[in-house]
C-alpha cells in the first residue's frame, strides 16, 4: 500500500472501484494541526493510462467549481512523481448502499434523503461559467455508493467522474456507457445527449429502492435488466403507500420531458405529501442505532 502522496500520510484504504482508488489520509501543519481527508487516485495497474488520469484531473477542475453542503468537497489536486491525486472531504459513517441491503428503510427518512439530494442536484444542475452559461452539468451516476450518510445525518452525493459538462471541451466521456447500469435512465442507455433529467430518473430509482428494498428494473442478467431500463414500463408499486405512487412514476418515467421539470420541482413534490416531515437528526439518531 502506498504511505505517502505529496504532503499526506495514508492511513488506512477506504474503498476501491474499477478506475480508481481512495484512502483516508492526514496532512500535518505548524503547531499541531492535522486535517484527515479522503485521498482519491488511479490503482496501481491504470496509473500509465493517459485518459484515466485525465478524467481525474477533469474530475478536480469540475469540483473546483462546486460548492455545497450536499455535495462531498474536493480540497486539492496534487502529482507526487506523476501520480495524480485528489484530497477530499472526508465523510465519517456509511453509504446508503451499505446502509441496509435489500432492506426498506423508513419512508419518512427515504423521503428525507431524496430531498436532501434533489438539492444537491438543483445546484449541480445551474452551475453557470464565468460568462454566467449554463455548464449542462450532470452528474451521470447517482446510486448508492455514491450517496455518503455522516453520522450527523448529513446527506452528501459524491464521485463526480463521470460527470458531464456540455461546455468542457473535453469529451472523453462521450458517448460512453458508464455509470451504474441498474440505475441509469433509458437515454442513458441509448447512449444519447443527456439533460438533468438523467439524473432525476436515477433518483427515482433510488428512491425505489429505499422504500421497498429492491430495485424497479432489475432481472437476471445485466442485459435483461438493460432491457428492461429501456422499456422502463411502469414498476410494480401495489407495495408502497398509494400518496407515494404518483411521485414514482413522474420521477421513473421513459420519456424525459414527463419527469418533474427540476431536481427542485421533485424536492416541491416531495414536500407536499402528508408525511411526518423528519430532519438530519433524525437520520443521525438511525444511523446510530443501526
């Protein structure tokens, strides 16, 4: 493992994935001062590959721009001996795919968590360049690995990878099927010009999830859950409360332009349901209890 990249220590692996891998990490200042962070970089065997290390710096450049209390912060970008990196905040708790596997959890706190992303999104949504365009952001891979919970209750997307923005000039994303299959949206697929409504379809798949345990469009094999994300036929719903119904399908509807408008829009509709409006303590005190 390694020990050391730039002015941080490692500590300890924090998780792994295809193309990249995070360690906690420390950096030490004057007086005793020290700051643990998440140390993001390419493994081992991906560390030569030209357009991985481009994405990261990308990746860097792209969150350099964000800031918000639902989106995990990126301190740094940094190269020790040609090794590209990036601190970031470090989220002490879980992520929701780890939360409770195949479980349902309280709709009240779902419910919370949705809202608490559909924020995120509003803003990943409208974030403008100097000149005030729009960058046509979208985040491509919402799912529950890449939805951190503190253990204050905090609700915080991350991993902005492969991340979207029509006025980057660089396209090395393009046409690519990346991201998470079951929670891609039908476009997605299809491999076509993507719109924040993307990411709103992926949302409500989530949400899905969250409420019953299991996800809307899955099946056997990859390619037949593929399918049936294309199809995107109405999901089975005869399980979750009735109020929650119309929500769902609006969010987890094929075409696009029949999804809520705006990320804000979803968080307006969740907003109006007859539910116990419940907070991030209450999301703490679960976690705690878990």
């Amino acid at each position: 493992m390694l020990e050391r990249l730039g002015p941080y220590r490692i500590l300890q692996p924090l998780g792994q994935g295809g193309m990249s891998q995070v360690f906690v990490a420390v950096r030490y200042g004057a007086s005793g001062f020290e700051k643990k962070v998440a140390l993001k970089t390419l493994p081992a065997d991906q560390l030569t590959h030209d357009r991985w290390t481009r994405a990261l710096i990308q990746e860097a450049k792209l969150c350099a721009q964000l800031n918000h209390r639902n989106l995990v912060q990126v301190y740094d970008l940094g190269v020790d001996e040609g090794v590209y990196y990036l601190a970031m905040e470090l989220v002490q708790g879980v992520d929701l795919k780890h939360l409770r596997p195949h479980q349902p959890l309280p709709v009240e706190l779902a419910l919370f968590i949705v809202q608490e992303l559909a924020l995120a999104l509003d803003y990943v949504h409208g974030v403008t360049d100097a000149d005030g365009r729009s960058l046509g952001l979208v985040h491509r891979d919402v799912s529950p690995s890449n939805i951190l919970l503190s253990d204050a209750g905090e609700v915080k997307l991350s991993d902005f990878g492969i991340a979207k923005a029509t006025l980057l000039t660089d396209a090395t994303w393009g046409r690519f099927r990346k991201g998470t299959i079951a929670y891609m949206s039908p476009e997605q697929m299809e491999g076509v010009s993507l719109s924040a409504h993307s990411d709103q379809f992926s949302l409500g798949v989530v949400l899905y999830e969250m409420l019953s345990g299991f996800r809307p469009f899955d099946a056997d094999t990859p390619v037949a859950t593929i399918e049936r994300i294309q199809e995107a036929k109405p999901p089975k719903l005869d399980h979750l409360p009735d109020d929650l119904h119309p929500l769902l399908l609006r969010m987890l509807s094929k075409q696009h332009h029949e999804r809520f408008p705006t990320s804000r829009d979803v968080y307006e509709a969740i907003e109006a349901l007859p539910y116990r409006r419940v907070s991030a303590f209450a999301l703490a005190d679960f976690l705690a209890a878990k």
